[in-house]
C-alpha cells in the first residue's frame, strides 16, 4: 500500500512539474556541442550527426549533449566556420577547399579530378602530408577536425540545357562555394562562378539568378534540385569529402579521455555516413529519373583537360598535386 501511495505521488509530481526530471537529466550536462550543416534531415549526413550524438552521449553517460541542426539553422557554412574560429561550442561539416582560407595546402583535397572516390580520399586524408595541414589548422588558426572522412558524392551540373563539353557552361551563371579553387575550376570549364548560400540555389534557379548549380546526389535530392532543373549532367569534376571541425579551443576545455571519445566517434560517424552516402546514389539516380530529370554522362575527357589550368592558377598547386600523386601511387 506504502509502494502503491508512493508511486501515486510521484505520478502527480510528474504531470505537473515535468521540469523535474529534465531538470535533473540537464544537471548533468557539463559540456554542449551543436552541430551543424546545411543539409536537410534526409542527407546521410545529417544520419551521421544523429550517429555521432547518440554515441557520444552513452559513452560519456550524457555528461557532453550534441544538438544537431541541419537545414542551415545555425548559419551557412561559412557563417558557421567563422563561428568556430571564434570559439563557440560549434562543429560544422565544412569543406577543404574552405578551410584552405586558412591553410591553402589543405585545398588541394577540392580540386578538380584530385581524387576518384572515398577510398583514394581516405589514404589521402590519412597520410602524413596531410595530418600536418590538420595539425597546423588547430595550431593557428582554431580549427579542431574531429574527422576527415564524411564522403558526400562526386558533384555533377544541374542545368536547364543539355551539357555535353565545357564549351556548353560558356554564359553560364552556376552556383559555387565562395571558395577559390572552386570558383576557379568552374571558370575553367567556361561557366560564371556566382556564390550563394546552399539554402539560396533553390530560389535562385526559380527566379533566374543563377543558370544552375553543382552538387553532389543527396545534397540534390534534399532540396528538390529536380523541380527546378531538368538536365543532370554527370561530370564528377568534385569528389566531396568533408571534415567535421569544432574549436581547438572549446576542445582543450575537455578532459582528454573525452576529447578521445569525440575523435573517435567522429570517425566512425563519418564512416557510417559514408556508406549510407555510397549504398544510396543509385536510389538518388532513380529518383531524380522518376521526376523527369534527364541524366547523361559525357566524356569527361574534356572537363578534366579544362580543369588543369586551375593547378598552375593557383600559386603551389601543380606541387602538391604532384605529392598527391605520389602519395596515392599514380
């Protein structure tokens, strides 16, 4: 009867003061990380953020809460890397070719036909020449990557007029990063680098402000690249392979047993979004058919000659594309 009075009173205490238990599950939280990106909730990357949230919450008993927040609702990548350079308690999934604002080296991992795909990425990634441009980002500039390893796809054009060589992007307004090797390499195949915000293209192609834009499938699929562009062509000019990058600042507030839990779980989520990113591009594929896009693959023979003025543009790139080489064994 006691037992039964007892869980009478506890029931009352939580339906009107549902605050108590929450309050008492946030006592606990000594340390938050937001993370954020511009993909939507059906990216795998958003999947590998949810990964990285629930692991890192259970192995460190709730004591580091990840929120993640897709959709661009803590900024566009930009906005969001300089929130991190600050020192706010923010992890972006941000690119090389951003980053190399700070470290140009690192940019090389965004130029143009560097890599064939993840698995070249990752020994590139991984070796020793590039943990020194990682090391250097932390060391002077604040930026922590967590992990290196969250493959996105290669990126194609969306256009509304067929793309068979470089000559057919000449006049064209295609939307990029605001990120130099980027906006050289679409100069080089003869378009009109225009930079906006991921959330902008959509409109920006409905109302004519850009001609098109370049993007990898999930991206495409997330925001309905097929309702305002018809043609698809499939260049793979980018393979994009993104880090996840936090405060070196906020990082070092950690004990060091949980700034192992993050490095670790980082790789592993960006892992787990690799594969979803990989196992889903032909069912991306399929769906862009099924609204009555029109996919074609050309000889990227031409694009891949176009793009080579980007190495001698800019200043150390044939360099390092020559230490890529070697490094990857071609």
């Amino acid at each position: 009867m006691k037992m039964k009075k007892a869980l009478s009173i506890l029931a009352i205490l939580l339906l009107f003061c549902p605050t108590l238990v929450f309050s008492q599950t946030k006592a606990k939280v000594k340390y938050r990380l937001n993370v954020g990106m511009v993909a939507t909730e059906t990216d795998p990357l958003y999947k590998g953020a949810i990964e990285f949230k629930k692991n890192v919450e259970a192995r460190t008993n709730g004591e580091i809460a990840i929120g993640v927040y897709p959709n661009s609702l803590l900024g566009d990548t930009k906005d969001m890397q300089e929130q991190v350079k600050a020192g706010a308690n923010i992890a972006v999934i941000t690119d090389a070719a951003r980053l190399a604002e700070s470290v140009p080296a690192i940019g090389i991992l965004g130029a143009p036909y560097i890599v064939e795909g993840p698995e070249e990425a990752k020994k590139l990634t991984t070796s020793a020449l590039f943990r020194g441009w990682t090391d250097e980002l932390a060391d002077k500039y604040d930026y922590r990557v967590l992990s290196f390893n969250w493959y996105q796809g290669a990126r194609h054009f969306w256009t509304n007029k067929p793309i068979t060589v470089p000559a057919d992007l000449k006049g064209l307004r295609i939307r990029i990063p605001g990120a130099t090797v980027w906006q050289a390499t679409i100069k080089a195949m003869g378009a009109e680098p225009t930079a906006l915000g991921w959330a902008e293209v959509y409109p920006g192609i409905q109302q004519k402000v850009i001609d098109g834009t370049e993007a990898q499938h999930p991206a495409s699929s997330g925001i309905r690249m097929y309702e305002v562009c018809k043609y698809l062509t499939k260049t793979s000019h980018f393979q994009l392979v993104t880090p996840l990058v936090c405060s070196e600042s906020w990082f070092n507030t950690l004990p060091v047993n949980y700034q192992a839990i993050l490095l670790e779980e980082a790789l592993k989520a960006g892992d787990f979004a690799t594969r979803l990113t990989v196992d889903g591009l032909a069912a991306n594929e399929a769906e862009f058919r099924s609204k009555g896009v029109i996919i074609t693959e050309p000889d990227v023979a031409p694009f891949r000659k176009a793009c080579e003025a980007v190495y001698d543009q800019i200043p150390g790139y044939r360099d390092l594309k020559n230490q890529v080489n070697k490094i990857l064994g071609k």
